[in-house]
C-alpha cells in the first residue's frame, strides 16, 4: 500500500510538472492587443485549460502556483538570455503572469469546475468566466505595476471576447477529442458486459440441469443400494458427489459473474443510447463479414433506463442473427415505440429467415439455420437467452414471417426497464 501511495504522489507530481512546462513553452506563441505594454495573450492558457481538463490534479492551487511561477521563470530567462532587458525590469515585466494563473486555479476549485466535464456549455461558461477574471486581474496589476494608467471599454471588451473564443475553443477541442474517447470505452465496456450477462444465463440454466442430474444420480443410489447392488450404487452416489463439486464451482463462477454484470453505476443510459451502441457495432460486424447493410432506426419514444445490459444483450443478439442471416447486401430496421405501459421493440430484417413451420422451436436452445462450410450447425443459443431475457423482464415475444426475413416483436412492461425517479 506505501509502494502504490509513493508511485502515485511521484505520478501526480510529474504530472504537474509537465503541465508547468508545457504551459511556459506554448506560452510564447502570442500576440499582444494592447500597444505600449507587454500584455500577452497566447497558447499557454489554452494548454493549461486543456491539460487540467484531461486530468484534473489533486492539488489543483500547487498545480496553478507551479506553472504561474514556471511561466514567469521561463519567460524572465528568454528576455536574459536574448538579452531582451536587465533581470530587475525582466522581473517586474512578467511577474504579473503569475496572477492569471493563480486567480483562475482558485476559480477552478471554488466553483468546483471539474465535476462539470460531462456538461460542455457549462464547462464552457465558467472556463470563460474564470477566463476573464484571470486575465482581468494580470491586466489591471501590469497597469498598474507598470504604467499606473486607467483601463478603458476596449480593454474590458477584448478581455471578455479572448476569454470565450479561447474557452469554447478549449471545450469544444476537448469534448470532441476526449469525451468521444470516454463514450467509446463506455460503449465497450457496455457491450462487454451485456455478453457477460448473457454467458451468466447460460451457466444459470446449466446449473438447473446440474441440480436435476445430481438429483437424479442420488435417486439412483438409493435404488441399488435397496436392491444389494453395492458395486453399482457406490458408483452411483461417486457420480453424484463428482456432479455436486461441478456444481458448488459453476456456483463460484456464476456469482462473480453475477457481480460483475449486476454492480450498479452512476451511468446514465437512454434506449436511443443502446439503439447506437447496437446499430454501431453491428455495422462493424457487417464490415467485417463483408456486407453491405443499412441499418435503420424509428423511435417515438426514449426514456432512462437502469435495466441496460439485458436489454443491449436483448438487442444485440437480435441483431447479429439478422446480420448473419442477410447475404450480400440487405437492410436492417429497428422501431421503438410505446403503448399506455408496454414499451415495444421491433426487429426485422431482409434475410434468408426460417420456414414457417419452424416458427414453434425458433426459441428452443439448439435450434439454428446457421452452419459453416464443414456443415457444422452453430450452437443455436442466441434466440432462446433472448427469450429468457424478455421473460426475465416480464415481457413477451413473438416472431413472423417478412416477405423476405422475419420481423421479431418484443413487448415488456415499461416500468420494469424505466428508471425511477428518486
């Protein structure tokens, strides 16, 4: 626990450091609005924005008070070294620097600016705020400081204009960068989860057969050994012990399982946000089975819901076989819409699908119509975890024949997927 608190501390640290140093270099691509001083406005703002927005230090003061006096250091020793003036009028020229830095960092941990990353207009609004009182503070001192003269409109109106083309510059640069990084691995870790929940009912429904076996094992003992065939019921209660320690470890891994596709998160899920998660990664499946499909989306509806990993699974597998089954080139559509309590899904596809007869088994585990180029049938699986699932959900489902696939209508009662209020 010491090892990780000290490599943490040095990582902070370093990150600091390299805020600092970056900040100071992109400082000296500027440009200076107001004649007969040397007030700047360049880069290093905008870097410093930018870093602290991708990693909001700890010591958010330090971090400003470092890269404040960092800034004024690098730039006092660009004017010595280029012999740009004396280290006394160097000094008094630059140190005002210090000020915007300081300023906007106390700004930053006062109104708690991190906690709004998520929300760009407001991250927007208060960056320019604080913004402009950095900058309104390092103006007003260098004037002071230096030419002891009064600051006009202009001033002010510059200030506040560079303070939100830089701002929202920042926001914008970081929400499109950034955030769609973050939604990405959220998307994954999403779709993950959903294949998880649906292996963890699979091993579920595994279980129930392991109960029945060991069950019937057991019952098969008793018989022998009623009848005198020791031999034979000593081998019968051996399987039945071996059945439950295959059971008692099935039983493990499916409460981890179970922990890691129920643990609950702070997330924020609509139904049009698994609509996209679904239509985009089925798009890459189709890629990279080498088809053309277009996928469409109707919805009338949307709404929060906290029930988003069975129904992304719901969803996915659904589409997936629609995928599968297409040949070349065909469509996808996805509807969405709601009754006065039932939220209902419609999945249809332009596919090969299944002869109507057929349509009293679709559901049964070990159905499919998929095989590969051996002739061996795929597992058949999907449909009936799917079937599950809705059940699971209270809801029901049904299937029929499309002129050239089939259309899957799912109907589940809107409060067991929508989010409660609280």
């Amino acid at each position: 626990m010491n090892n990780l608190s000290v490599r943490w501390r040095k990582s902070e640290l370093l990150w600091v450091i390299l805020i600092a140093i970056l900040t100071a270099i992109s400082s000296e691509i500027k440009v200076t609005p107001f004649n007969g001083e040397n007030f700047r406005f360049g880069l290093g703002s905008i870097m410093f924005l930018l870093l602290i927005l991708v990693r909001t230090p700890v010591t958010i003061i330090r971090t400003g008070v470092m890269t404040g006096l960092t800034v004024v250091i690098f730039r006092v020793a660009v004017d010595v070294a280029f012999n740009l003036g004396d280290l006394a009028e160097s000094l008094k020229l630059h140190s005002p620097a210090f000020i915007y830095y300081f300023v906007f960092v106390y700004g930053f941990r006062l109104l708690r600016v991190g906690q709004y990353q998520e929300s760009p207009l407001r991250l927007g609004v208060y960056a320019a705020l604080l913004e402009l009182l950095g900058n309104s503070a390092e103006h007003i001192i260098r004037y002071y400081l230096i030419t002891e003269a009064s600051i006009g409109l202009y001033d002010w109106w510059i200030l506040s204009a560079v303070a939100l083309l830089r701002s929202f510059f920042v926001i914008g640069l970081y929400s499109s960068v950034v955030l769609t990084e973050k939604h990405k691995q959220l998307e994954e870790k999403l779709t993950v989860d959903s294949g998880l929940y649906v292996e963890t009912l699979y091993l579920q429904k595994s279980m129930n057969h392991i109960e029945k076996i060991t069950a019937s094992s057991y019952d098969l003992y008793r018989k022998l050994k009623d009848i005198e065939q020791r031999e034979l019921s000593v081998k019968a209660l051996n399987i039945a012990q071996e059945i439950h320690e295959v059971k008692k470890d099935a039983q493990r891994i499916f409460s981890g399982l179970s922990n890691i596709t129920l643990q609950k998160t702070n997330d924020v899920y609509y139904l049009s946000n698994l609509l996209d998660f679904v239509t985009t990664a089925n798009t890459k499946y189709s890629e990279l089975l080498g088809k053309h499909i277009a996928f469409n989306v109707n919805a009338s509806t949307d709404f929060e819901t906290n029930q988003q990993i069975p129904l992304l699974a719901m969803l996915n597998n659904l589409v997936a076989n629609a995928v599968e089954a297409i040949g070349d080139h065909g469509e996808i559509l996805i509807e969405l819409f709601d009754t006065v309590d039932v939220t209902c899904f419609i999945v249809s596809d332009s596919g090969k699908g299944v002869p109507k007869e057929d349509f009293d088994i679709i559901f049964e585990p070990g159905f499919t119509t998929k095989y590969n180029k051996h002739g061996v049938a795929a597992t058949g699986i999907g449909l009936s975890h799917v079937r599950e699932i809705v059940q699971t959900l209270e809801g029901d489902i049904s299937v029929e024949k499309f002129e050239s696939g089939l259309i899957f209508h799912i109907e589940i009662p809107t409060k067991n997927i929508r989010k409660r209020v609280e």
